[in-house]
C-alpha cells in the first residue's frame, strides 16, 4: 500500500531499520489519508470504512 511503501522508503533514506521509527506518512491522491506508523505497523489512521473519506 502506499502508506507502507512510504514508511519504507523514509526508512531507506533515513538509513535506519523501520523497527526503529515512529512516523507519521500522508497519502494524497484519488483520496487523502493520513497514517501513523510505529516500529513498522500501522497503529492509527484517518480513514474510514473507505480511503475516500479522506482527512476531517
């Protein structure tokens, strides 16, 4: 997913393993979401039942 690929890549380019973040990652696109990710995992977001909720 997005969010996940994000979360990756900022971890790429922080060079540090994702295990070792908390970040917070924001999709907008055909919706718009926003995620927090903690150590790697998703542990709260913006989104709905839908991602076209989008942001509130």
């Amino acid at each position: 997913t997005s969010h996940r690929y994000v979360a990756n890549r900022v971890a790429n380019i922080l060079g540090k393993p994702i295990k070792e973040l908390k970040i917070i990652t924001a999709h907008i696109g055909n919706g718009a979401s926003v995620a927090a990710v903690k150590y790697g995992r998703s542990v709260d977001t913006s989104m709905g039942f839908t991602p076209l909720e989008g942001l509130v």
